[in-house]
C-alpha cells in the first residue's frame, strides 16, 4: 500500500483461528544494499525472538520523507501469552526491499531501519563519524506490564553534508549510555556543504524486564540525561509534566544542586514521581523536565492527599565559576552563579 509515493506499507494477514498477537519491532542484524534486475535492493535481516511457532513475519513502513534518505521500520508478530510453549529455532528473515530511483549508487545515500543505520556506498566519500548534537528525547513506556521500553531521540544533522550514522545503547546495572552520531566529510578534503540544519529522528530499545520500582537513568552522548522509574503496579498509566511548586539551586559538595518541588496531582494512589531529564544543548542554560506518571482512566477513585516530591537534580562541576546560567524547569527560568 502506497501513499502519496512517499509512505509505503507491506503487511502480512493473519487467519481467524490464530492466537492473539502483538506487534513489534524486529531485531535487526544487518542491512545490506545489493544491486538486482530491477535496480538496487534493500536487504534486511532480521530473527524471530519467539521462533517459528510463536512469532512471524508481520511487515515493513517504508518512509521517504527526506531526500537522499529512506526510513524502514520492520515488525513482526508474537504471541502475547506467556505461557505458551515456543519452538526455539529463532529463524532469520530476509526481507527485500526494492529502492526504486530512491538510489543510484553514485551518491550517499542513508538507509535507517529500526532506528539504526548505515550510509551507503561504503566506498564513497571520506567521512568521520562525530557524535551528533541531541536535540529532543522522550523515553516511552511499553503498554502493557513487563514490556520494552523505548528511547526516541530528535538529533541535528549540522549541514547538507552531515548524515545520521547509528545509535548504539549499552548497559550497565540500571545505567544506560547512548551514543547517536553522524557522518561528516572529512575536515581535512576539499568538500563544501551547504549550510542547512536537519533533524533525525531514531530510536532504539531499552528493553524489557525492568525491575518495578527501580530508578534507572540514560545518558545520550554524555550530556543529555533521563531519569525515569518503573511502576509497581500494573495499571496502565500516562506520562505528564509534574505541576511544580518551587524551583532552587544550592550550592553542593559536586557542584549546584537543582531542588524542585513538586505535586501528585492526582494524589499518591493513582500518580507517581516518573522523572526527569536534562538538556544541555545550550553553553548558558540547562534544560530540566519533570515528569510524574497518572492513570490514564478517569473512573478511578484517587486519594486526595496531593503528595509534595522533592526531586533534587546534581548540575554536575564543569560549570565556569561566575559564569550566569539559566536553569529551565517545564518551561518556567530562574538564573544562579556558579561558584
């Protein structure tokens, strides 16, 4: 199904009698443009994580949003009982999808899928890869209990010449770091670029099986921070920006200390302290949202207590004595000197 040229959708029907499904997005093991008879072809491979009896091809979303880019998403579908017995043969899958006039082969060209990606031709142009500047990120919870959570990430793309390149996670305990970076010509060629900034947008998993109750952070090229907990129940509940009370910063034994006072608007049995995160794409000014969870129905008797969160958020010490900085928190500003 096609949709004004640009939006493309494959999908594959399921019978009546099947079991209840879910879908998601497939792990992707590599990706590979290959010349065929009717031009150049893209090549995905992906697995089936609940193997053959539990999970199956599902489809693909072709995106052609941006010129000189194509962004594919590739899903599958499992079962969503746990307790059904699963062969374990995990087969590959390859999945061919045709570029059309998208690609050439003459020029780069970035292909994205599933939120990572790879430019080609491999043999172009000498480029560096550079880690690239974050503009907006966003972790999603899963909608049921027990699901993956999501990093969705807006990052710059600083010229014409400048190319999304991947976006790697690795974790540590209840710490995750993610890199997102770009291509850039080499500094040292005799390449000019136009001076156009893009935006790309990627995301990549988390996972699954976090602990209820824990606090877990992400770090995104070392700078922009989210913190986020995992509910103790299993209600299903929304993210919102936390109405806040007051808003100082103090000075710590590690540098400033953001203390922000905020509310459970729907009290503590139906909301919950969710978060924050911090952006620091701006030398003089800190960026900070404060998020709490609440349940997303409105038929639900709440307690009426409002309870008071103190989130206390460190600044961290590269901060320039008696420099001014701004501090941002959901949008309202107050200044401080660093010491």
């Amino acid at each position: 199904m096609a949709v004004n040229d640009d939006l493309t959708y494959v999908f594959t029907p399921r019978g009546a009698a099947d079991l209840a499904m879910v879908e998601k997005e497939s792990s992707v093991e590599s990706i590979e443009v290959v010349e065929g008879d009717g031009g150049f072809v893209l090549a995905v491979v992906s697995r089936l994580p609940k193997g053959s009896s539990c999970s199956r091809s599902n489809a693909y979303q072709v995106n052609r949003r941006f010129e000189g880019q194509v962004e594919v998403k590739i899903t599958h579908a499992e079962v969503t009982e746990s307790n059904i017995p699963c062969t374990a043969d995990l087969p590959v899958l390859v999945t061919e999808i045709p570029l059309g006039g998208d690609y050439t082969g003459d020029k780069p060209f970035v292909v994205a899928v599933n939120g990572g990606g790879e430019t080609f031709p491999k043999d172009g142009p000498a480029t560096v890869e550079t880690l690239a500047p974050i503009e907006d990120t966003a972790v999603v919870a899963p909608g049921e209990p027990g699901g993956e959570y999501v990093l969705k990430v807006t990052s710059g793309l600083l010229s014409g010449c400048a190319q999304f390149s991947a976006i790697h996670v690795a974790r540590v305990g209840s710490e995750f770091q993610v890199d997102v970076t770009n291509l850039m010509p080499n500094p040292n060629g005799p390449i000019a670029c136009t001076a156009i900034y893009g935006y790309f947008d990627s995301e990549v998993v988390l996972g699954g099986g976090l602990m209820a109750g824990e606090a877990y952070t992400v770090t995104i090229n070392g700078d922009l921070t989210n913190f986020f907990t995992v509910p103790s129940d299993g209600r299903v509940m929304v993210e919102k920006e936390a109405p806040f009370e007051e808003v100082t910063v103090a000075e710590g034994e590690a540098g400033p200390v953001v203390s922000v006072v905020s509310r459970l608007p729907k009290g503590s049995s139906s909301s919950s302290f969710n978060g924050y995160s911090i952006n620091r794409r701006f030398a003089e000014c800190v960026e900070i949202t404060v998020t709490h969870r609440e349940v997303a129905a409105d038929d639900v008797p709440c307690t009426r207590d409002l309870s008071a969160m103190l989130t206390e958020i460190p600044l961290g010490e590269n901060l320039e004595a008696g420099r001014v900085y701004t501090v941002s928190v959901n949008g309202e500003e107050t200044t401080f000197t660093a010491r």
